[in-house]
C-alpha cells in the first residue's frame, strides 16, 4: 500500500465513523420523540402500499378496489382516533371499531371484490354512530 492508499483508507474510516456517529444521534433521536416515529412509520407504509397498487396495476389486476381498501384502512384509524378522543363515545364501540379495523387489515388482497362493500357500509355506520353520539364529524 501506497501512501496515497493509506490516506485515502485512513479518510474513508473517518467518514465511517462520522456516519455511524451519526446513525445512533437519529436513532436516539426517533427513541425519544414518538410523534417522529408516527410520521416516519407513515411514510414509509404510504409507500409500500403505493408500490402495492403499482404492483397490481402492472399485473393486471383490479388496483382500484386495492386503493379503495387502504383508503378504507385509513378512514377507520382516522375513526379510532376521534373516538379515542372523544368523551361521548362508548368504549365498547371503540373496541369494536378496533376489531373492524384488524380484521380489514387481516383480509386477503386477492379477494377484495368479496368483502370491499361490506367495509364500506359498516365504515358509514359507524360514522353515523360517532356523529350521533357526539353531534360533530
């Protein structure tokens, strides 16, 4: 080795350890700051579920209705959350709100067509229910 080599070597595990150095600072930082954890588990499930549907539409299947479900998937947290927040709202129906939820993330994507209207009528149930309970929406 050289002695261009060596300092080009030497330089290289400098940047190594200023990378790593910085890799825990982020990981500290997510450690102690939920809300980052929350935008960051976001973004990253928004992407996957958009190459998802790019999957999908690439191999000739419905992508709408695999769009609609996520859709869907979003409108029932958006619901948990506000019943969560909500003083007016039952604890039973919280939980079931939860359970519709889990079990929509829980079905099979190849079979959407077969479930997709049912989430949607119960998904406007509830809604009406959280709206009659606490008169907002």
């Amino acid at each position: 080795m050289d002695r261009e080599d060596k300092a080009t070597f030497i330089w290289n595990i400098f940047k190594l350890i200023i990378w790593i150095i910085l890799l825990v600072a982020c990981y500290y930082y997510l450690e102690n700051h939920p809300a980052e954890q929350i935008a960051l588990y976001s973004w990253v499930k928004n992407i996957v579920q958009k190459v998802e549907i790019f999957w999908y539409n690439i191999t000739w299947r419905d992508w709408n209705l695999l769009a609609r479900k996520f859709d869907l998937e979003s409108k029932y947290l958006e619901m948990i959350h506000f019943a969560e927040e909500k003083w007016c709202i039952n604890q039973d129906f919280v939980a079931e709100l939860h359970q519709r939820y889990k079990t929509l993330q829980e079905e099979d994507n190849s079979k959407i067509e077969n479930y997709i209207t049912s989430y949607t009528i119960s998904a406007a149930e509830f809604e009406m229910k959280i709206y009659n309970d606490c008169g907002e929406n």
